[in-house]
C-alpha cells in the first residue's frame, strides 16, 4: 500500500537531518518505527485511564464549561485551612496533557471576597507551567484571577511520570 506523508516548509531540516541519520535505513521504516512508539505511548496509558469530569465553579455556580477528560491522577495533596478543605490534584490526559484542578473551601479573591472555588488549567506539557517561585507555580482560576499551587505537588506528578514512562535511551 502506498501513502505519502506532507512535510511542512518548517520541518524540512528535521526531515533531512533524520533521512541523513537513517543512512541505509527506508524512511518508511523510520517513520513507521516512530509512529509504533506514539502509538504504544497513547495506548500504554488508556490501560490506565479513568474518566474525570470536573466542573469549575464559584459558590455552587458554573464559572465555565465542565472538563472531561480520560487520564491518570499524577498527584494529589490535601489538607485543612482553618476548618476549610483545600485540595490540589494534576492529572495526564491519554493525549499528553496536564490538568491541574484546585478546590478550595473558602478561597480568597483578589476583591477579597471569600468564595468554595473549583478551578482548572490545562498545560500541553509539564514544562508548560508558570513558575513564581521556589515554592509555587500558577494556574488560571476563571473570575478569579491566578491561583498559587505547591510547586512540590508538580515535582511528584513529574517523577509519577517518569515511573509511568521509560526513558527512550538510543
């Protein structure tokens, strides 16, 4: 079977630095041979996956649409704020994502108004996050502005992956 395979303007130097690396080898085994490792990687983590839904809101309102995503839970970490549950949970989608989810009892707004928040941000990649400081990075919360999130908690979703993921070594 024949197929043809477009390569855009911008990644014709991968193209040649990888046809030039191949030596003997076809390019459709190259390809071929890269397509079997995405696919294994998708289809490695749909054994995992579950099924979230998480509805963002402020004070029993929808502050955006639901998420709904097949994934595994990286990390989680919780504990008590004066009586209020704070929770913090990062999970990888089966297609590569990061979706960070923070629920707080009684969150605290730039206005200073004190709202039961559910907020969720998602990342294309681990190292798509915004770090502010050596203890915090940050993630979008809807009408409420940025919401501060312990850097220590995307440290263990990131070494979950890495127990979740060999390391391709050539």
């Amino acid at each position: 079977m024949r197929k043809e395979l477009y390569i855009s303007e911008g990644d014709i130097q991968v193209f040649e630095r990888v046809k030039e690396l191949a030596g003997e080898q076809s390019m459709s085994a190259v390809v071929m041979a890269a397509l079997r490792e995405w696919l294994e990687r998708r289809e490695s983590t749909d054994v995992e996956a579950e099924v979230y839904e998480v509805q963002p809101r402020q004070d029993k309102r929808a502050t955006d649409q639901a998420v709904k995503f097949r994934g595994v839970l990286l990390a989680e970490e919780n504990w008590s704020k004066g009586g209020a549950a704070v929770s913090y949970e990062l999970y990888r989608t089966t297609g590569g994502n990061i979706v960070a989810v923070h629920r707080d009892e009684e969150f605290e707004t730039p206005g200073g108004e004190v709202v039961d928040l559910v907020a969720v941000d998602v990342f294309a990649d681990m190292d798509s996050v915004t770090r502010v400081s050596d203890q915090n990075f940050l993630i979008g919360g809807a009408e409420n502005g940025e919401v501060a999130v312990p850097l220590k908690l995307w440290e263990n979703a990131k070494a979950t992956i890495g127990e979740l993921e060999p390391r391709w070594i050539e």
